[in-house]
C-alpha cells in the first residue's frame, strides 16, 4: 500500500516512528513528564525514567513497567551538581547512546513576591535552570549521530509573568534563551535540533493540589482559553513533544511550540 501524502516511505511504513531510538526524560516519575514517556513509548523508544528521591522510586518503577518498550528508572537529582551526570551515566550504560533528551524536570513555587525567599530562588533556579544546563550538556557527547532531538519544557509563565510566580516564570524564560542559543550553536556541531514546548494550564498531581490563591489567579485564565474552558491534559502537551521528535521534524529547530489552547497567541 503507497502513502500518496507522504515523501518519505519509511516514515509511513511504521505505526513506531521511534522505534530503537532511546529517549531520556527527566523528573518522569508523575504529570507531564510520566506521559511524555508513554507517549514515546507507544511510538518506540527506549525509555530512560528520572526520579529525584528514593520517595519518588515506587511512582517511578510503576510508570517504566507500564511501558511496552524497554524501560529504566534512574534516581537522580537534577538540582544538584552530580545528578545529571549520573543520570546520563546509567542511561549509556543500559542503552549506548542517546537520541532524544527532554529536559522536563522542574518546579513551582506559587507565593506572592514578598514571601518567595532565597530558598525558593535556589531549589527552582538550581533544578529549571541550572539542571537543564548541566543535563543538556552532559548528554551532548553521546547524542546518536543523525537525527537526535534536545526539547526543553517551559511554561506559558516565561511570557505571561502570572502573578505569584516571580522565581518560575524567571527561571523559565532562562530555558527560553537557552533553547534559543542551542538551535544555533549545536546543530552544526551534533546533528540535532534544539526546541522547547510551553505548556499552559495542565492538569498534574502538583495543579490538583495548588494553593487557593493560585487558583484564584488561574481560574480567569483558563475560562477564558479559547479552544475550550479547561486545563490542558497532560496527554495533549505529550503530544506536542512526540511531534518534535519525529523523524520528519528535521527542519524544526529553534522552535518554541506553546501548548496552551491558545490562551497564549
């Protein structure tokens, strides 16, 4: 059977577009991260799990054996120095090489400017930030050498500035810049492409459980999303990252891709 809408045979000779790629997930013990994973998984690739905390280790080993392809889970903390270096270490290690790395890992703190603290700054800057960097750049030696794909999750926060999230929204828009810089730095050197997603509202463990105050200051936002009154799920945002890594997403680089039903435009 000839796919008349297609150029590229073997892209439309396998329902597994992915297949014996191997991809790296960061913090995809829960929420968008852990449907990211099924989302390539389904699609054929090779699994590599990240949890932070032995906490975290049960959550982590359900989602990698609900998987179909060949899966691990490995602790690592990406906030810290050595976490991402341990992380590619085990991923090389079971699998020889890395074709997708997404750096997903991240957090939130939802307090008005005055009450957010250096500790906060620390524990969001050291993971959004400084883990995306250190993750990023540790994987760069073993990246497969066609095709591989670096996609770093950001928030609709970077452009938005929501209320009560000062150290979010900063730390974010610093993958931004970072997604931007790498589109043009490491292709020629890695033959890869660099983009980012910015999810808007998703339904996750950690939205289910916000604050009052932030629903208060998300609720307008998401009622007035155009594509309909509701948070995103995770599923939807998945999507968007499986796209990008598709064999035929060759000439998106530099991309950031807004997921927000168009609350974003």
């Amino acid at each position: 059977m000839t796919c008349h809408d297609c150029q590229v045979d073997s892209a439309c000779a396998s329902q597994q577009p992915l297949k014996e790629k191997v991809a790296i997930i960061s913090g995809s013990h829960g929420g968008i991260g852990a449907q990211i994973a099924r989302e390539l998984s389904a699609s054929g690739a090779k699994i590599v799990i990240n949890y932070p905390s032995a906490s975290r280790q049960q959550r982590a080993e359900a989602v990698a054996a609900s998987l179909h392809t060949p899966s691990i889970a490995v602790e690592a903390d990406i906030s810290t120095p050595e976490g991402p270096r341990d992380l590619i270490k085990a991923a090389v290690a079971a699998f020889g090489t890395i074709d997708i790395l997404v750096n997903n890992a991240g957090k939130a703190v939802d307090l008005p400017f005055e009450e957010q603290t250096l500790e906060h700054w620390e524990n969001l800057v050291n993971l959004n930030g400084r883990g995306t960097f250190l993750l990023t750049q540790a994987a760069l030696p073993h990246l497969a050498p066609r095709g591989s794909r670096i996609i770093n999750i950001s928030s609709i926060s970077a452009k938005e500035g929501l209320a009560l999230q000062t150290i979010l929204s900063g730390s974010k828009a610093m993958v931004e810049s970072f997604t931007k810089v790498w589109a043009k730095e490491l292709p020629p050197k890695y033959n890869c492409t660099v983009n980012c997603v910015s999810p808007g509202p998703t339904r996750t463990e950690a939205y289910n459980a916000a604050s009052a105050n932030f629903m208060e200051v998300i609720k307008p936002l998401v009622e007035s999303t155009p594509v309909a009154s509701r948070a995103a799920e995770t599923s939807e945002i998945a999507y968007a990252v499986l796209m990008l890594c598709h064999p035929r997403a060759t000439w998106l680089n530099g991309v950031n891709l807004v997921v927000s039903g168009g609350l974003t435009v």
